[in-house]
C-alpha cells in the first residue's frame, strides 16, 4: 500500500440511539429537549421527584410573594382611607372655625336687651359676619333678580306673562341659591317672567 493513500477509518455507533446516529452521519448536534424549572434550564431527561419538587419551590415563593403583595395593598388603601378621613375632618374643623365667631354674636344678640330696632342692627350686622365667612370659604349667591332665567341656576317655582319682556327673565327671588368654586349648591327658586303667548 501505498503511504500517501488515505486509510479508511471504520466507527462503530452501534451505542448511539437513531437520532444521535443520524446527528453523528451528518456532522450535526443532537436535539436536547430543556424544561425551564425556577428560571433554571434542566434536562427533560433528568431526575423527575427533582423536577417536581423545584416546581413545587417556585409555587410556593410566588404564592409568598403574592400574599406579600396583596397585604400591602390592603394596608396601603387603609391607610388612605384614614388619611382622607382626617383630612375631611381637618377641613371641616377649619370651617366649623370660621362660624364660631358668628354663633358667639347670635348667642350675644339674643341675650340682649334693647328696642326691636337695635335688634335688627345686631342681626344685620350678623348676616354681614356670615356672608364675609361664606366668602371666605368660596361661596357666593348665585345672581337672580333681573337675569336671564337660566335652569342651570334657577329653579322656576311660578311664570308669568309680561308683555314687556321678549325673553324668560327672573322677576323675583323666592329662596337664595349658592355655588361653591363654579359648583353649584343649590339653585335660587324664582319667579320668572315670559313673554305673552300669542294666539
């Protein structure tokens, strides 16, 4: 034989399952199948009770952890909740604040003595004290007499023809209405005039 001709070399895959043999014939690697196990990669091939029982760490740390996390938003929303009570309170602690001077010049005015006159004075005074408290605190009567008559505002209790008007129009004021910051309290009750129905 010649030195330079190339030896055939004879292997031997009897001990390679059909697909590793296949693989081996044509240069490729084997297909190994991975399970994802815990963020871990683990054979398909190996230890079951192994398997099962990282599965059953995992299910157990994400049921911790979700437990965890529902406790906290529970504590969270009560603590909101308390703290959107104390702030309803500290809001209307500042306001109750604000009436009691007019509640001492009531209690004061009505332990008076004096003529029905100075009554009156004492009261009008009172009714000046609480309109500058409601102001204070952002509310304002809402303009009625000789508006336009707008339902937003107005709360029509009686009509009337007035053959000199040409659109709906408050005439007088029954009840006062308020808003509070553009929203309104509650709306005036007022007498509107209409123009004459013709026919």
């Amino acid at each position: 034989m010649d030195e330079h001709e190339p030896k055939s070399v004879e292997i031997d895959i009897s001990g390679i399952g059909s697909e590793e043999a296949a693989a081996a014939e044509t240069g490729e690697e084997p297909e190994v199948e991975l399970l994802e196990v815990g963020g871990a990669a683990v054979d398909d091939g190996g230890d079951e009770e192994e398997d099962v029982e990282a599965l059953r760490r995992e299910i157990a740390d994400l049921r911790d952890r979700s437990m965890r996390t529902l406790a906290d938003f529970d504590n969270y929303r009560k603590r909101a909740e308390r703290e959107r009570a104390e702030n309803r309170r500290a809001a209307a602690a500042e306001v109750v604040r604000d009436f009691l001077d007019v509640v001492d010049n009531l209690e004061r005015a009505a332990a008076a003595g004096g003529s029905a006159e100075d009554l009156k004075t004492g009261v009008d005074m009172i009714v000046r004290q609480l309109a500058d408290v409601l102001r204070r605190q952002g509310v304002e009567r809402v303009p009625a007499v000789g508006e336009r008559f707008d339902p937003a505002l107005h709360d029509a209790v009686s009509r009337q023809e007035d053959p000199e008007t040409d659109e709906p129009r408050v005439v007088e004021e029954m009840q006062a209405g308020y808003r509070m910051h553009d929203r309104l309290l509650r709306p005036s009750r007022v007498v509107v005039a209409v123009p004459p129905e013709e026919g």
